[in-house]
C-alpha cells in the first residue's frame, strides 16, 4: 500500500476513480457508499478525476465518514493525472471515450491509449500498487457473431470499430503492467503493481446515455420507425449497478498478493442474452413508449449498407461537421448478429453473483426515468 495513505493492510482507505462522473462512475460510488465489500469499509476519501463537475454525492446521505472529492482533469494530462495519485491506495480507471463512429481515431487513441497508459504509469512512479482497469465486451468483438464465449476468446485480428481496437490496446498494455515494480521516492523494494480489467457487456441503468439514451431519444422524437434486424440475434445485457458491484469485488481481490485476479481479464453479465430490443421493450413500456412492432424491421444487409453509407458520410464531413448518425456498420452488427458472453471466471475468481436480479434493475431504472421525465 501507498505509504501516504493511512490505511490497514489489506484495505483502502483513499480510493481514486477516474471518470466518476459518468454513468459507469455513478453507479460506483452509489456502491462505495453503502461500505459493503471487504477492504473497503473503512474509506476515507474517494478522489473523482473527470472532465465534467460530479453530479449527485452518495457519500453524503450513506456514508457521511468517507470524504468525496472531485476533480476535473484530463487523462492526456500526465501531470493532472499524478496530482490526482499522489497519496492513493488504489484506482479504479473506468474514464474512457466510448463512441461507434462519431469520434475521430486519433482522439479515441489519446483518451484510450494514452490516458490508460499515463494512468498505469502514475501509479508506477508513485507507489499506488491496485490498479482495476475498466475494460469492455468490445475488446474481441470483431464484427462477427459471438455466442457464449468466455475470457479464452483472444483479441481478434480486426476489430469492429476503433472505439473496439483501443480499448484493446489499453487494456493489452495494463494487463501487461502486472507485476512491473511501482515505488515512491526511495522506497523501490517489494512493490509491484496488480492489476485486472473488468469487462462489461452492453451497460443499461440509471442515466444510461447509450442503450436507454439513444433509444428513448429516438422514441421522443418520432426517429424509430423500424427495428434493425429481424428480431433473432440475441445481445448481451448487464444491469450497470451489477458492473460497479463486481468492479469492487475486483478492487478488495487485488488487496490480497499473489492473488488468482492479479493480470486476468473478466467478463460480466448478469442475465441470459435476449434480443436487444426485447430486453429494452418492458422498461420502455413502464414510461409509456412503444417500440416498433417486430414486424416492422430493416434486414441486416439493407442496415449494414446504409451503416457503411453513413459511416462513409461521416468520415468526409468529420473535418467540419460532426454528425450524429442514426446507424453505423458497428451499431448494425451489434443488433442484428449473437453476441453472448460467460461469466463463470469472475464468478470463480472474485465470488461475483449478480447483486440486483433482473427484476429489481429495470424497476431501479424505470423509477429513475419517472422521476425525471
């Protein structure tokens, strides 16, 4: 452990989470707050480094002892990113650009890439030896159908799409950070770091701007006449608050040297995979939208040729428009092809079992849009 930090062994007492203000980052802290997994029960303060100012503070009705505080900074900022270490006993990195083909390829690189790797080297320099790197399904998602699939399966040749490559690369680069030695100052012997990457399927929840957001977007404004595909392939859901849990689990594992997480990847999912509109459907249907009937669908070659047309469209305008696009080829092949994971190796390794059922995370979503429709 970092010596700054006043903490037992084999505990945190200072935590920093990078993108804490976003919608994975959110749900963390709701889960740090309640003080439940072992090693972190005793948290003092939990440092948010994020590019936009932290919305709502769980800490302060739940667990008024642990001190939040935020940050905004950059991960291409090596500098801010070391302020932000400096006096840590761990980090959680879950700040990523997540995109399927409005971003350019080199900002996706400089946020991915760049910032994981400035990330894995702070932590290096000053000491900060737990490191749980938020990682994705996506990083061997090829384009292709995936059925089942576990943690064996290797990062494919090509991928999907860019976002896909560098979450690749970053998280390549962090698993193979494992075991580097790590020191502050002086103290350089018996110190290495231990990391592991998590890796989430496709995220709903509360405040959830991509599935639900995009979705419930469409919806409002009368944008989703058709479903893509014809209602067959199925897609991997996870319920966000499931994700943050087993992001702890991850974290109080990696307390323990010599630990069977230290350097592995881990899947999570939650729920068997179910078409991706079928699982959004009762969760729509709760605040009052109907989808398309299943009737009413673009084929997958007719969606993929007019993924490639917009995607090809955007590439040319990227230089003086950004635009968002009602469908990409990434997009396209997500909806319409099996993409299905396993997740018995966090299951063995970190004793993950789903804290919340299917049926409490789309009333804990539903309730949310309520509130604030």
């Amino acid at each position: 452990m970092n010596s700054n930090a006043v903490s037992e062994p084999g505990s945190v007492a200072t935590l920093l989470l990078t993108g804490g203000s976003g919608f994975l980052g959110q749900a963390i802290l709701r889960e740090l707050a309640k003080g439940e997994v072992k090693g972190l029960e005793a948290l003092r303060e939990v440092r948010v480094f994020d590019t936009k100012p932290l919305g709502e503070n769980p800490f302060a009705e739940m667990n008024s002892s642990t001190r939040l505080v935020s940050t905004l900074g950059d991960v291409c900022s090596i500098d801010s990113l070391r302020e932000a270490v400096r006096g840590v006993d761990a980090v959680i990195h879950a700040a990523s650009l997540i995109d399927w083909g409005h971003a350019s390829a080199k900002l996706l690189y400089d946020v991915n890439v760049v910032g994981t790797r400035n990330m894995v080297r702070v932590c290096q320099e000053e000491g900060v030896e737990i490191l749980v790197y938020t990682s994705t399904m996506d990083v061997v998602c090829s384009g292709k159908p995936i059925t089942d699939a576990d943690e064996t399966l290797p990062y494919p040749e090509t991928f999907a799409d860019e976002y896909a490559r560098t979450k690749a690369q970053a998280e390549h680069e962090v698993l193979a950070a494992n075991g580097s030695s790590c020191a502050s100052g002086d103290e350089s012997e018996g110190k290495s770091l231990r990391v592991c990457s998590v890796r989430p399927c496709g995220m709903f929840g509360e405040d959830d701007p991509y599935h639900m957001g995009n979705v419930l977007g469409a919806l409002k404004k009368g944008q989703l006449s058709f479903r893509l595909g014809n209602g067959e392939a199925v897609f991997q859901h996870v319920y966000v608050g499931n994700v943050a849990y087993a992001h702890l689990l991850a974290l109080s594992a990696l307390l323990a040297p010599g630990s069977k997480a230290c350097g592995q990847a881990y899947l999570i999912t939650d729920m068997p995979a179910i078409n991706f509109f079928d699982a959004l459907e009762p969760i729509l249907n709760e605040l009052g939208y109907k989808l398309p009937p299943k009737s009413r669908y673009i084929p997958f070659r007719v969606a993929l040729a007019l993924g490639t047309l917009f995607d090809g469209l955007a590439y040319l305008l990227r230089p003086v428009l950004s635009l968002e696009l009602p469908m990409t080829r990434s997009s396209v092949r997500v909806l319409c092809q099996d993409i299905s994971f396993k997740t018995d190796k966090a299951k063995r390794d970190l004793g993950y079992q789903p804290l919340y059922s299917e049926a409490e995370a789309i009333a804990r979503t539903v309730a949310y849009y309520k509130a604030r429709d």
